[in-house]
C-alpha cells in the first residue's frame, strides 16, 4: 500500500473549498483514495514563532 500526505491548511474560503474538491478528485484519478484528515501543530519559523494548526489529508493506494 502507498501512502501520500498532503497539507491542506486549516481556514477555507468557498475558493479554497473548491480547489480542494479539484485536489481530491486529482488523487482519485492518479489511483489514490482519500483515507482521512488530523490536526498538527507546526512550529514557527526557525521553533521561535507561534505555532500554527494546520490539517494533513492521509490518501492511499494499492501497490
């Protein structure tokens, strides 16, 4: 089975929401299937800003 991690943010305009859609069905016609979405904290620029949430979609596919 393969794995792709992509980061999809965290603040979604009606855009943004429909690029996603686009993003999606772009995996699904490379073979991939959407599996699911967590929350991560990322740390700042260099680890001294504030860390920021963002969301990592999890796709796979049969090898």
């Amino acid at each position: 089975m393969n794995y792709k991690i992509v980061q999809i943010g965290a603040e979604f305009s009606n855009k943004a929401i429909s690029n996603l859609e686009g993003q999606f069905n772009g995996y699904a016609k490379e073979g991939y299937k959407f599996h699911s979405v967590f929350q991560v904290q990322k740390p700042g620029c260099l680890g001294i800003g504030a860390p920021k949430i963002t969301y990592l979609a999890v796709y796979v596919k049969e090898a």
